[in-house]
C-alpha cells in the first residue's frame, strides 16, 4: 500500500491537533445551524449533512431551522398563485398558505431522507442520526402593518424548549420549520431568521449558525470582518451598506447575542465544509459575533513563552524580527504582554522603557496570522501607549526593516539612529539597517 505524501500528512497532523481543543468544547454544546430552502433547491444540503453527522459523532446537540423560500415559490407557480411581497415580507392569503403547507411539507421528508443515508463508502456511513420534527413554534400574525394585512405570516411568540431539550437530551437532531401554530389552531408563516434567533434564545444555545449567500460582514473597505461585538455589529448594521443577506442575519445575530447565545455566525453556504472550517480551525471563514470580546491584553506570563515563541518564531525566519531564543524570551517575559482569548495567545509586544530620556522602544509586537484582520495589532500598540504614558514616557520608538508603513499610518515619523536613548544606540545593529519610528506621546 503506498504511503501518504509526506507534506500532505503532516497537514493533516497539524489541523487535527489544532483542531482537538475545539473537539473537547463543543461537545455537549448545543448549535442552532439555519439556512435557506435553497441549500435543498441547489443540492447542497447532501455535503450539509457530512458535516452534521460529524458535529453529532462529538456529541454536539444540533438543531436544524430551515427555509423554503424558493419551494413556495414553486408551488405557487405550479397552483397559479401569485407571489406577493410587502416590506421585504410575503404576504400570506389563503391561497398562499396552502402552499407554504405543502412545500414545507416536501422540505422536511427530503431533509429528513438525506440525514437518514447511510450510503457505503461515504462520510454517512455507519451514521446514526435520528431525525425529530414537532410543533415546537407557538406563533401570533403579524397583522396590519403599515396598512398592510399579512393575514396568515406570523411570528415567533414563544418556543417550547423543554420539548426540543428532552429531544436532544434523547441524542436526536432536531428539525423545525418555519411554520408556528396558535392555541386556536391557525397556522402562521414565519420567517427561517426569526425562528431560529427565537429557538437558540430560548434554548440558551452555545451557538447560532447562519449559512448565507454571501462571505459575512464586510468592512468599509469590503473585507471580510471575522469578529464583531454586539456593539461593533449595530455599528456596522447601521451604515446600512451591507449585502441583503447581511442586512437580515446581522441584526438576528445581535438579537441572539443580547439573549444569552453565546456566539453567532455568518458563514458562506457556498464553501464545502465551510461549517467545520468555522467551528474547528483558528481563523474560521466567515463573521462572529460576540457578545463582548472574550479577547484581553494582559501582561505576559512564564506560562506564555511557549504561545509567544510560536507566532515570533516565524517572522524571525524571515529576518522581519531579531531572533530571540526561549531562555532570553524568559528573562525578559515582564517586558511583554500579549493579548489572549479562549486558551490561545493570539499576539505579543514587549515595551522596553529608557527613564533617562522619557522614551519606551516598542519591539516584537506580531499577530498570529490567523487573526491579524481583527485590529489586535492596533489594539497592541494602544495598549502599549498608554502604558509608556503610564511610566512617564515621553515618545515611543520602534525599529523596523519590513512594517514601516504600518507604523506611518498610525502617527508614527520616521527619525535617524542618532534619535534613539543613548543606551539603545549603542546596540544598533548597522547590519540590519532598521529604519527607526518615533511617536511623540
């Protein structure tokens, strides 16, 4: 039998063993995972379902809210009927109705076909989902807005969550529609976004997980934003020039947030595994929302040297930063602080102050590269303003052969060696030529 390639599995290695930290917390936890009909309309939802039964083989308790968008619009076209939208909302008459019955009806016998394979020779094989349905959406209709009558399109007013518990607690999947019910008997159409924010705050869920049409939240500059506050999220909500998408799902994610779930994501539904990519590597793919960040800046620990080595280590290779062995990291570790979230040192800086000349030298500030679109650099260099300012310090220097513009962009002027404390000039390293930056505090 012949072997692996020798760099494809120390990859392999390298992921799992990235990945075991994630394993252990997410099992037990309890996700909410939602998406629109045309994960099933475009044949996606068969890869979902890999990636659900790996989730269910670590004991993640899964709850799955789906839409059925394009399904009714199948079926009105079929019976004639004529969709009708107002205020980014269908409309629901009887004729309507009667269509959201039956489409939602095929959605989930095909769902729960799907998640029952257990196909030779694939990711299914010998798995064991069982899949449970139930009236667990008590909802109210939404009623004349605007001038409007919604007749039939509800929302959420309440969700049984001991009734999906006691399913979960029974290691079942748990699949709810977008249909909720009255103590009266009438049927409500609601919206996949509001069922699912509604569930995983009544279940006080570990996670609420959009798929979306797009990537996540972009900035400005439309990149990706991987981490948001509920307070950054508003923020970026009220721009008002996000994705349609985005427009929906964020304010979902914010809502879910501020009622005790304790993450939400936007991630691509387009991206095979784009699931286990969020739940189970360092960077993810898409937008977290959190609701405050579980990052801190905090100073640097004997126990950190280990996390630190690991991001400098890379940039020393490459002659970006002056190399430092672990036993000078140790020495020097009441220099540095990093900042840390969930186990993980995600950045380091060291402040080096010269009390003489009231000047601090900014050295070895590096972010992991998995989270350097975050603004931890930024969030880095503040911390370490305010503590030169603490102690005194008048100016803040760095030496830099490869980040100058960095540092230009954010105040810092570029000075001669001849600038530098005495002390520190005497240890210039004319071989390396560092340009030297200077802040005024």
């Amino acid at each position: 039998m012949p072997k692996p390639p020798a760099l494809k599995t120390e990859a392999f290695v390298k992921w799992f063993r990235a990945a075991t930290p994630y394993i252990h917390r997410w099992g037990g936890a309890t996700f909410v995972i939602a998406f629109g009909g045309e994960v099933l309309a475009d044949g996606e939802f068969q890869q979902l379902t890999h990636d659900i039964n790996v989730l269910v083989s670590l004991e993640v308790r899964v709850v799955l809210v789906h839409g059925t968008r394009p399904q009714i619009e199948e079926q009105m076209r079929q019976h004639g009927v004529t969709p009708r939208y107002e205020q980014n909302r269908r409309v629901t008459d009887d004729r309507a109705l009667a269509c959201v019955k039956e489409a939602n009806g095929i959605v989930r016998v095909e769902m729960e076909a799907l998640l029952s394979m257990e196909l030779a020779n694939s990711p299914m094989w010998g798995a064991d989902i069982r899949v449970s349905s139930g009236n667990f959406v008590t909802a109210k209709p939404v009623g004349v807005v605007g001038g409007v009558d919604f007749q039939h399109t509800g929302e959420v007013r309440k969700i049984d969550a001991e009734g999906i518990r006691r399913r979960l607690d029974d290691h079942e999947v748990v699949l709810i529609s977008p249909i909720g019910f009255s103590p009266t008997g009438d049927v409500f159409n609601c919206t996949v976004e509001d069922v699912a924010t509604s569930t995983a705050i009544a279940l006080g869920a570990d996670k609420l997980i959009f798929l979306t049409e797009t990537q996540g939240a972009l900035d400005g500059k439309g990149r990706l934003v991987s981490e948001l506050t509920v307070k950054q999220a508003a923020e970026l909500t009220a721009a008002n020039n996000l994705p349609l998408d985005v427009q929906i799902y964020l304010p979902c994610a914010i809502r879910a947030c501020a009622g005790g779930v304790k993450r939400a994501h936007l991630i691509s539904r387009h991206v095979d595994g784009a699931l286990l990519i969020e739940l189970f590597t360092h960077h993810g793919i898409g937008t977290m929302v959190v609701p405050e960040s579980p990052e801190e800046i905090r100073p640097a620990g004997r126990e950190d040297v280990a996390g630190i080595v690991q991001i400098l280590e890379p940039l020393e290779q490459q002659g970006i930063l002056v190399k430092r062995s672990p036993d000078e990291l140790e020495r020097e570790i009441e220099r540095f602080f990093v900042i840390a979230g969930e186990g993980n040192i995600l950045g380091c800086a060291a402040l080096y102050p010269y009390p003489e000349e009231k000047a601090a030298e900014l050295a070895a500030l590096a972010v992991n590269p998995f989270y350097r679109d975050g603004g931890r650099g930024e969030r880095l260099l503040e911390y370490a303003e305010a503590s030169a300012r603490a102690q005194g310090m008048k100016s803040l220097f760095v030496l830099s052969t490869r980040t100058t513009h960095w540092f230009l962009e954010r105040g810092f002027a570029e000075a001669a060696p001849e600038r530098l404390p005495a002390a520190r000039r005497g240890r210039y390293n004319t071989d390396r030529r560092s340009k030297v930056f200077v802040k005024e505090l």
